[in-house]
C-alpha cells in the first residue's frame, strides 16, 4: 500500500478567493498522478491525468501541477464559486497497475 | 450516451447471504477496476482488470471475487458478505490506448448494507 497524503482535508473560502491544495505521493517509480472532482451524492470525475515532470494541466478556472521529483501535485482555483464546492481526490500510479487514491480535500465556497 | 453503469444502487442483505453487484461500461475500455469508499479513508482498490480474462488484486480484495468474460462487464462477488464490508462501492472504467494512465470513468455507486 503506497501512501498518498491530500491537505487540508478539508477548506472553506468565500466566493470569489482562490484557493489550492496539496498532494504527496511517493516520488520514486512515478507513472501517473490523477485528480478527480467528487461532488456529493454523485461519482468522482476526472479533472487531470498528469505523466511528466514540471506538467501543468488547466481545465477553465482550474489548473494543477506535478512534481515528480519531490512527489507533490497542487491544484489551484482561481476565482472560487460555490458550484466548486466537492471533494477534490487525488490518485497515485507507481507502474504497477492499481490507483492509490488520498482522502481528500473537501472545499466548501461560500457564497 | 457513454457511461458506466452499476446494479443495484442500494442493497441491504445479511451476514452470509451471497451476492454479485454488476459492473457495464459501454465505452469499449480494456482497464475495470472496482473500489469502495468507507470514511475517513481514500477510495480503495479491491479488485482490477487489464482486459478480458485478465484480473488481479488490488489493495483489498479479501473477501471479494470478480471475473471479467466479456469486456464490458465486470461483477463483483462477494461469496459471503460480513458486516465489515458495508461500504460504498464504485466501478471504474478507462481505456489503455494511450498507455495505462488515462481518466477513470466511474459509475454510480452501490451503497451496500450487511446487517
């Protein structure tokens, strides 16, 4: 079992704030880093996949970067609204074939 | 409409009673992988697939059996449910076409209940 940490585990921002948060994974045997939106009563669903070193995605306001050489992501929101409100989960791929997911940040936006 | 759908959604049974929550994705995706989700704890691998015939354990599969004969469909079978399985459970699905790494596309959820 690989550990991969999320911090906070869980945000409140007021509408409007940007806002970003962390995941570690360990940085040896790197393939993949995903991170997926979760709202609540709904499946998670996926925001990036990331490969490389120094990748920087970007999906409207929301954008994420890896380092693989430290074993950190961050996933930033620039402009927060209250529709952003979700779990945000990232998973962890060593080359092996199975997902190591962390617990989550849970963000709250209020309006 | 692409998806990944999951029955039943909501299943309350007894210590012992066998059961199978289905798995379909109409994706043509080789990678299926079932999780569950309990709190305070991350999404856990129990069992995944590479592609028809082909499955293996993931983090938790104590407990769990799937088989994957067809591509599209992906059951898990719990043989003999106990209480410490209650839990909420996703199927996923991706393609491998562009390596192994690509987004997971999840179902539903089942939300199931061993009393």
């Amino acid at each position: 079992i690989l550990n991969v940490e999320q911090s906070p585990q869980s945000l409140h921002v007021q509408e409007g704030d940007s806002t970003n948060f962390t995941c570690s994974f360990p940085s040896s045997n790197f393939y993949a880093l995903h991170w997926y939106r979760w709202e609540t009563a709904k499946s998670p669903e996926a925001l990036f996949v990331m490969t490389l070193n120094g990748d920087e995605k970007k999906k409207g306001r929301i954008s994420a970067t890896l380092n693989t050489k430290e074993g950190y992501s961050y996933l930033y929101i620039k402009g927060s609204q209250p529709e952003d409100s979700a779990t945000y989960l990232c998973a962890f791929t060593g080359g092996a074939n199975n997902l190591f997911f962390g617990t989550g940040t849970r963000l709250t936006v209020i309006p | 409409e692409a998806q990944v759908t999951q029955n039943p959604r909501y299943l309350i049974t007894v210590t012992g009673k066998k059961l199978t929550v289905t798995c379909s994705q109409n994706m043509n995706h080789e990678y299926m992988s079932w999780y569950r989700q309990d709190p305070g704890l991350g999404l856990r691998q129990i069992y995944y697939s590479m592609n028809v015939e082909v499955t293996d354990k993931g983090d938790v599969p104590e407990g769990y059996k799937v088989s994957r004969k067809e591509k599209r469909n992906f059951p898990l079978i719990l043989e003999s449910p106990s209480p410490n399985q209650t839990s909420l459970y996703f199927c996923a699905s991706s393609s491998l076409t562009s390596g192994l790494y690509n987004e997971q596309f999840f179902g539903p959820g089942t939300r199931l209940t061993v009393l």
